[in-house]
C-alpha cells in the first residue's frame, strides 16, 4: 500500500508540473524558445515553495528578493550597453574635503569618457560619484537601513534609483553591472565590497573586469592595505603571487581610468563553454604574436591543448550580438585566474 501511496503522489506531482508549464508558455508568449525552460523553473520553485510552506518569514524573503531583483533588471536593461563603473567608499566623507573632490573628479572624468556610474546612492564617496557623473549618468544602489539612510540627491529618482531592503541583492548589481569596480577609502561596507569582489574574481565566479584603489596622492590609505595584504598575508601563503594582479593603485582619475580604457583596448570579454576558455576580441592577433603567447602563458592550457584563434562556438549561440568577434579559445583548468588577468593584460600591452 505504502509504494502504491508513494506512485500515485509521485504522478500528481508530475501531472501538476506538466500543467504548470503549459500555463507557464502560456504566460509567456513572445519569449524566446531558449528561455521557456528557465522562466518555468522559476515558477516550479515558487509553487515548490509554497507547498512546502517553510515560514512566514522566509516567504517574504523570497518575495521581496524576487520583487528586488526583477525592478534591478528592468532599471538596468534599458542601459545594458553602456560602459558602467562602480565606485565604492565611504558614507562619512563630508562634501568640503579634498577626498570628496577627488571623487567627484573621477566620476566627471569618467562621464566624459562615457562610463555611467554606480553608486550605493548614500552620503560621502557615493554622493561624490553620483554628483560627477552626467545627468542621468549616475545610479543609486540604496539600502535601507533602521537609521533611514536617505539617498543622495544627485540621482535621477525616476529611472536611475533603486532602494533595496537586503544588502545581498544589492550587492548583487553592484557588481553584476559593472565593467570596472573604482574602490575609495572607507570603512567596514568599502572592505567588505573589497573583499568579496577580489575573492569573485580570484575564483573565477565574476568575469575578470578591472580594480582599481584610488586615492588623492600621499593620502596613504591604500599603502597601508599593501603592506597588510602582501607583507602579511600573501608571506602567509593565504593569497597567491598572481593574485597580485586583480586590482592596481592609483593616486590619479586620469592614471585610473586610462588603465580602465586600456583593459578594454584589445580585450571583449570572456566566457567558458565545456572545458574551453573563450576569450572575445576586438582584433585578430598576429600568428608571431599567438606563439609568444602560448609560449609565455601555456601553463594557463589544460592538458595538451594550445591557444589558437576560433570563430565563435556553437555554446555561443546565445549572444548573436557578438558572433562577429574574433575568439582566442584554450582549454583552461579554472583555477589560475591571476595568472588569467596578467595574460589578459600581455594581449592588451602587445596585440598593436
């Protein structure tokens, strides 16, 4: 009886999921094919999730969570192809101090260049990033606090502001939208970003974007996480040589952000399909330069493969948009990524 019991809840289960999905297509009329499978697992854990019923609480979790994420979307899609940085520091800088100012230089400087900007839409580094950027050029990133922190008045609270209750889907886009991550001085918030954005690019679980530090010339914040980080912690063994090269200083917006426009000067961008790194290009490299490469960086290729040049793989199929881009492609063991963001640079300094 009991196995009888256990078949028949097992054929409910899938004859209510094969009604879901068609309810699903239904709603989603208009998407392409590819998607349908993925906009049905979303409502598949929702209704899991209800039968379940594990709380109250973590209901409103997951429906605040969910609500968050898909206003982040549609905030950022209408401006998925501009340039954005992300600039983090503190909310405790006040607006008179050659920090703040510094700040503000960066981001002007960076709407010239036409990067938007991102902030954490509070006081202090963020409203200085938000002020110099262009109209329009800057978002909010705000989290609500028990303190009510208000956000900055330099945002467009219209289209380009978002307030968030958990910091986890806040940092979520803070970082997912970036193409370069600008870190000024701050406090526990400046560190914790820190942190986690190199840990996400040391374990290959962010695309390698730029890092820099920056700070007014003989400020001497930065100097001293250098000496923290390679006099203490690397000595330890805790972080790698490579990981050295995931993030840069600098004591100039110019300097800054040249080396911002310079990472994507030959460099697209990178994505993995089955056990081959894709590396996306703005040229085709050279036949002399391809060998100093695989000579140089071929502890990067798993097994005995080679880098070599590639039009774009089937697993791409995707991203039409990019399908035009010349593909450097080798097979790599995901594990090297410092060493992973020097070969980037070696393409970008000699690939002219």
């Amino acid at each position: 009886m009991a196995k009888k019991a256990e078949k028949s809840k097992k054929k409910e289960v899938q004859a209510w999921e094969v009604e879901l999905e068609k309810i699903v297509h239904e709603l989603a009329k208009g998407q392409k094919p590819h998607r349908l499978p993925v906009i049905v697992d979303i409502f598949k854990a929702a209704a899991k999730l209800a039968q379940e019923s594990p709380g109250t609480l973590n209901l409103k979790i997951t429906a605040t969570t969910i609500k968050e994420l898909r206003f982040s979307f549609k905030t950022f899609y209408a401006h998925r192809k501009r340039s954005k940085i992300t600039m983090f520091g503190s909310a405790r800088v006040p607006a008179d101090t050659p920090l703040y100012a510094f700040a503000k230089d960066f981001a002007k400087e960076a709407a010239k260049r036409k990067y938007m900007v991102i902030t954490g839409g509070g006081p202090g580094i963020m409203a200085a990033g938000n002020e110099g950027a262009e109209e329009k050029g800057g978002f909010g990133l705000n989290i609500r606090l028990p303190f009510e922190q208000e956000h900055n008045p330099f945002i467009d609270s219209e289209s380009m502001l978002i307030h968030y209750k958990y910091f986890f889907t806040r940092k979520l886009f803070l970082v997912k939208e970036a193409n370069a991550f600008a870190f000024f001085p701050g406090g526990f918030g400046t560190f914790d970003e820190a942190f986690e954005v190199l840990t996400l690019l040391q374990t290959g679980k962010s695309n390698l974007i730029p890092v820099v530090l920056v700070e007014p010339k003989g400020f001497g914040f930065w100097t001293g996480f250098t000496k923290f980080m390679y006099g203490d912690v690397l000595t330890r063994g805790f972080i790698s040589e490579a990981d050295k090269n995931l993030y840069r200083i600098f004591h100039s917006s110019k300097e800054a952000l040249d080396h911002i426009d310079h990472f994507y000067s030959t460099y697209h961008s990178m994505r993995f399909t089955r056990e081959f790194a894709v590396v996306r290009l703005k040229k085709t490299l050279k036949p002399a330069f391809l060998k100093k490469l695989n000579e140089k960086f071929g502890f990067l290729v798993k097994g005995k493969g080679e880098m070599k040049m590639s039009k774009a793989l089937p697993e791409e199929g995707n991203e039409p948009e990019l399908a035009e881009l010349p593909r450097l492609i080798f097979p790599f063991d995901r594990r090297d990524y410092g060493n992973l963001r020097a070969f980037i640079d070696f393409i970008n300094d000699g690939a002219v």
